[in-house]
C-alpha cells in the first residue's frame, strides 16, 4: 500500500511538471512571435522609401535631355527636383519611348510624365496638373530655304515626331489643306535627328514645339530660321494615370508654392523660358 501511494505520488508530481513546463513552452512561443513581429514591422518600417519616378523625352531640350557630361538636366527636371526635395522625396529621372509613355505610367514604372507634356486634345486620357507653361507649334526650315510661309510647304517632305502636339496640330481639320498639301509628311523619334536630317537637306522643314525650337535656332541662327506663321497654340501640364488626384494634388500644392515665392520663375529663367510660363498668371 505504501509503494503504491508513492508511486502515485511521484505520478502527480511529474504531471504537474509537464504542465509547468508545457505553460512556459507556449508563454515563450507567444512571446517570440510578438517580437519577430515587431521586428519585422521595424524592418519594413526602415526599408521604406518615398520617391518620385518621373517619365521624361530624353531628347527635348530645354525640358529634359542629356547634356556633354552624361547628366539628365532640363527645365522640367529642375521643377520636379525642388519639388522632391520640398518633399522629402528622391526623385527618379526615366527617360522613356515616347511612343510607349501611355504603357509605362499606366503599369506604375513611372508616377507621371513631366516633358513639356501637351494638355490639348489629351484633356480625358490623364489626371493633369493645373497648365503651367503657354507654347505653340512652329515650323523649322534652313536660313537660305525659299520657304516663308505655310503654303510654300507645298509638295515640301516635311518631318514630325511621332505623337507629339505638331502631329496633332497638322492632323487637324484647321490645317488638313497645308498637311495635303506636303509631298511627305514623316515622322520620326526625336527632333535632334530631324534638325540633323533638316540640315543635310533630306528634308524641307520640321514642326516642333515652339520653346524646343527657340533652344535650336539660339545657337544656330545662321543654320535654321523659324516661319512667322504658327501652326496652334497649347499649354503644358504634368500628366498623371487617369484617376491619380492624390499624386496630382501634393506636386501642385507644391508647385503654387514654388510660384509663390519665386522659385519656379528662378528655375524659369536659368532656362530662358520666364516668358512662357503660366502658372498662377
């Protein structure tokens, strides 16, 4: 009798053990969990980064280009820096396809298109800042060329970049007699392969945006001479995914301070383009 009280007795104790020891096993599993969980909100919290990934025509001087030293520079760069760094934010220069603008912000590879981006006929296929440069559509022709206006475009090969705001122009029902008119009208990726083409005499003249071909001619005046005649008139805009306000709204609050104290007309003038800006006029 004896030996089977001890027995039983040593049964309970052993039993209360393994509950001893099985509460404190859960009690440090809990408490584990807790703090790789908190560690891991720490680590996430740590690694994140805001930052704007700006979409930009990589060759579209004085808006965004790569000068002699490999460096992306440009009017529009130099607003989209001092609007990061109002924020807080890195700012990621992209140069992009134009061609291919619409596919790289609606997949999230860029947040928005800042590149002398046009409003006009583009008003319900993006999320637009308010327009903060006035420009107009010019046509390019060489300084000795017999061309002066519009009409003496006739049976002329003209060039165009592809998608741009002087393709729209000239593919409007305004100016459909002048485009009919041309004996070619090519387009092609950028206007520094067109100017090139233009001065070797494979072409006759090239349309461009008016500020773009102001850069051009500053230099080569003796080159390239602008017609009177302008072909339309548009405004400038950042373009953002459709439905994208809030982006939209942060860049703008930021921007109509920058006008407010005088920033954005500093950054305008480093550029020469104090005489085409809009914002808050």
């Amino acid at each position: 009798m004896k030996k089977f009280r001890k027995l039983i007795a040593l049964g309970l104790i052993g039993a209360c053990l393994a509950g001893t020891l099985t509460g404190c096993g859960k009690k440090t599993d809990t408490t584990d969990n807790s703090q790789t969980e908190a560690n891991t909100s720490t680590d996430a919290a740590s690694e994140k980064k805001t930052s704007l990934t700006v979409g930009f025509d990589a060759e579209y001087p004085p808006y965004g280009y790569m000068d002699d030293s490999g460096e992306y520079v440009g009017f529009d760069l130099d607003l989209a820096a001092e609007v990061c760094s109002r924020l807080g934010w890195e700012l990621i220069k992209t140069p992009i396809n134009w061609d291919a603008k619409d596919i790289q912000l609606n997949s999230g590879a860029i947040d928005c298109i800042w590149n002398g981006f046009t409003i006009n006929g583009r008003e319900d296929d993006y999320t637009w800042s308010k327009p903060y440069v006035d420009n107009s559509q010019v046509v390019i022709v060489k300084a000795d060329s017999d061309i002066n206006t519009l009409e003496d475009l006739t049976d002329k090969i003209v060039l165009v970049q592809a998608d741009s705001a002087a393709l729209s122009a000239l593919e409007g029902d305004d100016l459909k007699n002048v485009k009919d008119s041309f004996k070619e009208l090519t387009q092609v990726p950028d206007y520094n392969s067109a100017l090139m083409t233009l001065e070797s005499g494979g072409a006759d003249a090239v349309a461009l945006d008016k500020v773009v071909a102001q850069y051009y001619i500053k230099d080569k005046a003796d080159t390239f001479r602008i017609l009177d005649t302008e072909l339309s008139s548009e405004q400038y805009g950042i373009g953002f995914k459709k439905g994208n306000e809030a982006l939209r709204d942060q860049i703008q609050t930021v921007l109509e301070s920058m006008a407010a104290d005088g920033k954005f007309e500093e950054i305008a003038k480093k550029w020469d383009q104090q005489d085409v800006i809009c914002l808050n006029k």
